[in-house]
C-alpha cells in the first residue's frame, strides 16, 4: 500500500453530493443516488488517481480473474456509510472519503450468481466491511510509514495499529486469495533483474529503479508497494556498506 495523490473529482459530483446535503440524505442514501453514467466517470477519476490499483492489495483492476457477474471494480469508503457511532460527515459522496477497489476475491456459486463466500476467504473492502481503520489512510502517508513485506510476498506493519488494519481488517495476507502468491511473483521478478546487475553499478540501478517506482503516476506497476520497500532497503542496506 502506497499514498494516494487525489486528482480532481467530477463536477457533477460536486453538485449531487450539494444537493444531497440540502435534501437531509443520509450518507448511505446519497451514495445511493450515484447512478451511471456518472458512477462510472467516478470510478474512472479514482482508478486514475490510483494509477489502475486496487488501494488496498494493489492488484490491477479489473483483475483478469474476475468472474461472470462480480463488479470488477467498486467504490469504497474510508469513513463507513453507517459508522457504529452513526455519525454523519457527509461522507457518501465525498470524493476524498472514495477509493477504488478490487473484487475482494468474491466467488459465485457454481449453480448460480448467490455468493457463498466465507468471510475468511475475502480481502479488501468485502473482508472489511463495516470495520473502521484503527490508523491506515490511504491519502495520510504517515499512517502507512511502517508498513513493511516479507521475502514469501507476506504485508506487515511494526505499528500494530498498521498491522492490525492491514491483517485483520482487510486481511491482505488471505491464503485463499491469490495476491500473496502475485505480490512474490512481483518481487522475485524485481530480484531476478537485480541479480543481473553488475556490482559497482548496484547501488545506481536501485537508486533509479526507486526513483521510478516512486514516480509513477498512471498507470502504476501491480504491488509497486513492495517493490518499493525492497528496493529502498536494498538501497539503505548498500548505503551502510559503502559508508563502513
């Protein structure tokens, strides 16, 4: 997971979302009355703002195994349309409060489109739910600043707050859900270049390669998250050697 730079949102968003304000509308009920064509060019405006990734497991959207029936992409909310405090901040239909996301690895029923799913077995926003973070804020990179990966493609935090958002709230470390298996596909295939490199040019080739990753606007690379982790750690890691 990686910060997201919001661009600017539709004006006719703007405006429904004013107009919903007035009527007295909840914020379940105002998002509600987002309706195509501009539910779409909504999506369309987050998906760009997050370079195609899903914001939380950073797979692309569409993912290629979304099956027959299943969105491909939805909008989630940071703050809860029905928070457990019942508060009301306006946030249905505020553009800083949306996200684009995955699919969640929602699966239909063999004999039908009734899901059956598990909740053990989803991630993201359908793992999530009604759930409030604890500190994770895509648009806030200080709550994401102790995220860290393991080599087997694993997201973990040393903030437990983090680690708490990210394993039990969105549980993006789901066995069941192919993303663990993508995220070290992702990296193994970084290290595979890296080892490729000559070892006086090491430290200049992450350095790039970092600086790359980190400046990608849109479309971004699937998981960039954890590329970027190791790369800056490599990079700290040879930084330490060339000062000793």
């Amino acid at each position: 997971m990686i910060k997201v730079e919001k661009g600017s949102e539709p004006d006719a968003l703007k405006k429904l979302q004013a107009e919903c304000l007035a009527a007295g509308f909840s914020p379940k009920v105002s998002f509600e009355m987002l309706r195509n064509p501009l539910k779409e060019q909504v999506i369309g405006c987050l998906k760009r703002d997050q370079g195609q990734l899903c914001v939380y497991c950073m797979s692309r959207i569409p993912r290629d195994d979304k099956e027959r029936g299943i969105p491909g992409q939805t909008i989630e909310h940071l703050i809860p349309l029905e928070p457990t405090d019942g508060r009301d901040v306006g946030q249905g239909l505020d553009y800083q409060n949306m996200f684009a996301v995955c699919h969640g690895n929602v699966k239909r029923h063999e004999r039908g489109a009734r899901r059956i799913n598990s909740k053990d077995s989803l991630t993201c926003d359908k793992h999530r739910g009604n759930t409030e973070f604890k500190k994770i804020d895509p648009c806030r990179e200080e709550t994401l600043q102790t995220i860290y990966y393991t080599l087997d493609g694993r997201i973990d935090a040393s903030d437990p707050d983090v680690q708490f958002d990210l394993v039990n709230t969105l549980n993006l470390n789901c066995i069941s859900s192919p993303i663990v298996a993508e995220r070290k596909a992702a990296l193994d295939e970084l290290i595979d270049n890296i080892g490729k490199i000559e070892i006086d040019h090491l430290h200049s080739y992450c350095s790039v390669m970092l600086e790359a990753f980190m400046n990608e606007i849109d479309p971004k690379t699937p998981y960039v998250g954890i590329l970027i982790w190791y790369l800056r750690s490599l990079a700290e890691a040879l930084e330490h050697n060339i000062a000793g």
